[in-house]
C-alpha cells in the first residue's frame, strides 16, 4: 500500500486535476461525431464532440450546406437550426479567430437513433434437445480501423444461457462486428467448450497497443472459430460434462484484432481452474466466475486485466499487449500470504480508477483494491456485493469516494450500503443492512440543491446526500443506470427501455424518454447494450436492441445544453468504463471528476491521441 501519510495531499492535488506524472494516456483520435436531428418541421438539432485536447479557446463554426449559421464562434456544441430544409451539416473548428480545415459532415437523421441491422444467428438444438435462438446481449465499442469513429462489438447469447449456479447445456456463443452504417465486419465462434452466461465471457474492446485500432481480448478454448475461419486448438474436443458444465481441457485467452476477428495471440488462461473444489464449490459455480477490465497502469498504455473467482479465492492478472505478443505485468492471487485478506472481497465487477493521483489507475474488484504495480491497495473485509459506482461523488472530500452494497451480513457488519474513502478503504458513513442481502444500489447527481451525489440503494427506503444525511424518506424506484440526457447537470436514471428525471420536489421520478420497441438485457438487471458518450456533445448515447433482435438502435439526446464539456470518452476512467461495462453485472460509468450541479471546471489527465 501507498503511503497513507500522503493522503491528504495527493488526493487534494488529484482534486484540482494535478499529477506527478509527465506521461500522457494514450487515447483514440476520435472525429468530431456530429449528428443532426430534425425535430420538428421547422427545427433541426446538431451537436458534436469538444475533443479532451482542446483548450477552452477552441471555438466552432457550424454551416448548412454553404450557409454558415452563426455570427461569431460557437463555445458549446450544440445548435438549433430553424429550418425546414434538409441539407448536410458542416463543423469547423475555429482557433485563435481562424477557421480550422479540420471540418466534418453528416446528414440530417429523421429520428433521434441510428438503426444498426444485425445478423441473427441461426440457432440450435442443445445436447439434451431442447431448442434455443439468439438474442443480441451486451456490446461494446472501439475504433477497428483507425477512422476517428466508433465501431460496435456485439456478444450474441444464446436463449438457454445459464447461471454459473444453474446446470444445464448452452448453445454457442457468438461475438460480432459491425460498422454504424450496418456494414457487418466479421463473426467469431468461441465454440461448444465456451458456456454461455453472463460470468463465462467478457470482451474488451480497446487499443491495448496503441497503433490507432482497437483489438477485442477474451477467453476461448479448444473449438473456438476466429473471424477469418481459423479454429484454435482442438476443432473436435468437446470437455462439457453430464450436466453442461465445462470443468475440464485447456482454456486460453486470445487477442483478437479488431478489423478482421483474426485471432492474433493466444496464451493459456492465468490462472488455470486447478481443482473445481478449491474455489468455493464442486460442481462449477464458483470456479468460473470471470471479470475483466482495462486498466492504464503505467499512465500511459492501457493493459489487460483479467480475473478469476470472488467468493473465496480471488485471482487478478495484467497483460501487456505488445509487438504481438501478450505477456503478463503481473499476477495478484489472494492465496499468497500477503494477499489472503483479499479472499472473499470481490464483486461480480471490477472499476478502475486513479485513486493516489499518481496518474497510474488502481484496479477495484470489490470490497478490496489492488495497486497499479500489482500489490495489496487495500481490504476493508465488508465482503461480497453486486454493484459498486466511482467518482469524485463528494466534491468537499479529498480524492475519489466509491458507494457499495454488501451481501453477506456476517462481513458487512453494521453497513449494508458504505460510503468510502477510495483511497483507503475506510467508511466514511453507511446504511444498515437489515440483516439482508443488499443486492442493488445507484449514486449519481439527481438533485441539484445538495452538491455531490445522491446515493441509494435496496435498503433502507431513503435518498441520501454525499454526506450520510436522509434528504427524502423516498428513494427513486430505479437503481441500475444512469444518464446525462437533458440540458442540466444532473444525472437521468435510464432502467430497461426508458429514461426517467426524479422530481426532487415531489419525491417521484418522471419518465421523460422511451425507447419504443426496445429491450434490455440480463434478465431483472435491465441494463442496456451500452450507454456511453459515443457521438455527439457530452450526453451520452443509449445503445438497445429490438425486441425481434433484427438491429441496435442507438438513441442520441435533442435536448439543449449551455455547457460547454469535453467528450467523456477523453476522461481515461470514464473511457475504461465503457469498456469493462459488459463485465459481470453492468455497472454505469462515471468520470474520474465530479459531473454535476456546482461542479468546477473540467480538468482531465493529460491524454495524447493516438495518430
């Protein structure tokens, strides 16, 4: 562990955005991602991305055809044309009083979503007979080839997925690429020896070696299919046992690059399965529950990690992915001594975030955090949880704080849902737990006259501010995601199809968005396929599939906004949640600074593009 004498002063520095670093996050070169939306016959919105390179000196010009629209630089990135004319729209940047050649376009969309048309795949009959088809699960997204936009990484799941707790076979599953404009890019296989489920395969979708195009990294095994047709291993092995469980044969880890699906690397999964037994259970629960993340380390390159188990043994690995070749920075397993308080204290996600301020990121499995060298941050011993969040949620607090909930009594003691100080672990308040399994809890920004976070969760029955005070004796119903949408600052809370704003007035939530003839995904977690700043200002986009899985729509906001942010996809530790946000139990991503009412300016890590 750090050396907590220097608390203070690291996360009162990391507070006001400085560093002790000169290393740059090396991060994509994204375009400008204009959209334009007509929204009434007379009115077309358009807004576009504010790059994390740019100072606030960076102006915009904005022309419909060859018409420019405005007088003198835009400072924000959104406008309203009135207009019943549907011409293109062209952004130029504007620098020190010169217009920039630097310009992008797009066309006028007639509803506020792109429509993505998807390859179902044909489905199947399972060893023991019972018929199953696909639906499209989570997804992800990254830049394959090196064009400033973003391309969409599908996982197809199966309908007879299972539990890890539950017995039974599974079809395959599939991992998909596609282009915004629907162009399908490739499909790969991880075959009969993969079990479908949402703690069997988390891809990562990122440029871990930093050339300007993403890879895709995830566990396969004998029979898996790359884009291009290449088996890995043994095309024939088949290791599922009697009751669908695969707990025998080797197991990889494989590199995938982004462009094509071809299978660039493969290496034995760290670490192997050893005995079924010694992870908490004997018929293939607990053995297989897997996460992952991607984490910048050094600050400057972005690496791998991976991780096995979180009830009892508790196995974290690092990869560097490097002139093709993937190699391990380092191996944290809590059955070494100096780890053993780690056993246990997972949850079903990992957040990453820089918590020291020395603009290296430290990896969160739980109730317990790892170094960016690979070394114990700490263990506070509260257990096990299903949902954690992470930011700046308390302005007034020194560093980063993180709100968890706590399922094993016996562990969390008097504290269900905690509160902590990031950095060290300690409660800084908590609600109790009633003795129960707290499975759920939210914290965003939903009230503007209490600066911070609000934070609740399924106990307890309040709505708590940044600082443990009861500011409603009611909570909002929704507790899962959360979304910038509107004009203000203050977060939306986005649950299975819908966006609501609560009504900090009357203690209610108002539905405010819905995405008609959508679905979300995982059951009663309702999460999205993705929701990220993925085009466009700082809101963030919705990314759901059909309700007939034929295509993603991805739902872009029309609403107005007089602020003037950067695209969160430029914050290293809002960029690596969209990625993991598929791992385990989706969890929604937040900033490494405080996004809300009474928020300071925006002070990013210092980030170089990748050209």
């Amino acid at each position: 562990m750090k050396k907590k004498t220097f608390h203070l002063l690291l996360t009162c520095l990391l507070s006001i955005g400085c560093f002790f670093t000169k290393a740059q996050y090396l991060m994509e070169n994204l375009n400008r991602g204009i959209i334009a939306v007509r929204t009434s016959p007379t009115e077309v919105f358009i807004s576009w991305r504010i790059l994390g390179t740019e100072n606030t000196e960076v102006g915009f010009n904005i022309y419909r055809g060859k018409t420019k629209l405005n007088d003198k630089p835009l400072f924000v990135s959104n406008f309203i044309d009135k207009t019943e004319k549907n011409e293109s729209y062209t952004i130029c940047p504007v620098v020190h009083g010169k217009e920039s050649k630097a310009a992008e376009t797009a066309q006028v969309l007639a509803q506020n979503f792109i429509e993505i048309p998807l390859k179902i795949p044909t489905g199947g009959t399972s060893a023991n007979g019972q018929a199953y088809t696909y639906n499209a699960n989570d997804c992800s997204v990254g830049d394959v080839d090196g064009d400033g936009q973003y391309e969409v990484i599908v996982k197809w799941e199966p309908s007879n997925a299972k539990d890890n707790s539950q017995r039974g076979y599974t079809g395959n599953v599939y991992i998909d690429a596609y282009q915004l404009d629907g162009k399908h890019l490739w499909r790969i296989d991880l075959g009969k020896n993969i079990r479908a489920g949402a703690h069997y395969t988390q891809f990562m979708v990122f440029d871990f070696d930093s050339d300007g195009k993403a890879e895709i990294a995830c566990k396969t095994a004998d029979g898996t299919t790359d884009g291009q047709g290449t088996v890995i291993g043994d095309a024939n092995a088949d290791y599922r046992n009697a009751t669908g469980y695969v707990l025998d044969g080797p197991e990889y880890l494989t590199m995938f690059e982004g462009k094509t699906g071809k299978a660039l690397a493969t290496v034995d999964f760290v670490p192997a399965r050893g005995k079924v037994g010694s992870w908490g259970d004997t018929y293939g629960n607990r053995v297989d529950r897997f996460i992952s993340a991607v984490a910048y380390l050094d600050g400057k390159h972005p690496s791998l990690i991976t991780g096995r188990g979180y009830y009892t043994r508790l196995v974290r690995v690092a990869w560097d992915w490097k002139n093709g070749k993937l190699t391990q920075r380092w191996v944290f397993d809590s059955n070494e001594p100096a780890n053993a308080a780690h056993a246990s204290m997972g949850n079903h996600q990992m957040t990453i975030a820089d918590v020291d301020g020395d603009g290296k990121q430290e990896v969160f499995s739980g109730s317990s955090a790892i170094d960016d060298d690979g070394k114990s941050l700490y263990s506070n011993g509260l257990g096990h949880g299903d949902a954690l969040h992470l930011s700046d949620m308390d302005p007034d607090h020194p560093g980063l704080e993180l709100w968890q909930c706590h399922e094993e009594p016996s562990k969390y003691g008097a504290y269900g849902m905690e509160f902590r100080d990031a950095l060290t672990g300690k409660p800084i308040w908590g609600v109790e737990g009633n003795n129960k399994d707290v499975g759920r809890c939210m914290a965003s920004d939903i009230d503007p006259r209490y600066k911070g976070y609000e934070c609740w969760g399924s106990t307890g029955g309040a709505l708590y501010n940044s600082k443990g005070e009861v500011i409603s004796q009611v909570r909002p119903a929704s507790m899962n995601f959360a979304v910038w949408w509107d004009g203000d600052l203050t977060r939306e809370l986005l649950d299975k199809n819908y966006i609501a704003k609560w009504d900090y007035q009357n203690n209610q939530t108002n539905r405010i968005f819905t995405a008609e003839d959508c679905l979300s995904n995982n059951g009663t977690k309702a999460t999205p396929a993705l929701s990220a700043d993925l085009f466009g200002d700082w809101r963030e986009e919705v990314m759901l599939r059909k309700s007939d899985n034929s295509a993603l729509k991805i739902f872009t906001t029309t609403i107005p906004t007089t602020y003037r942010i950067v695209t969160l996809m430029h914050d290293p530790q809002y960029r690596v949640a969209i990625a993991w946000q598929n791992s385990g139990y989706n969890q929604p991503p937040h900033p490494s600074f405080y996004l809300g009412e009474g928020m300071n300016p925006v002070v990013l890590p210092a980030i170089k593009v990748v050209k």
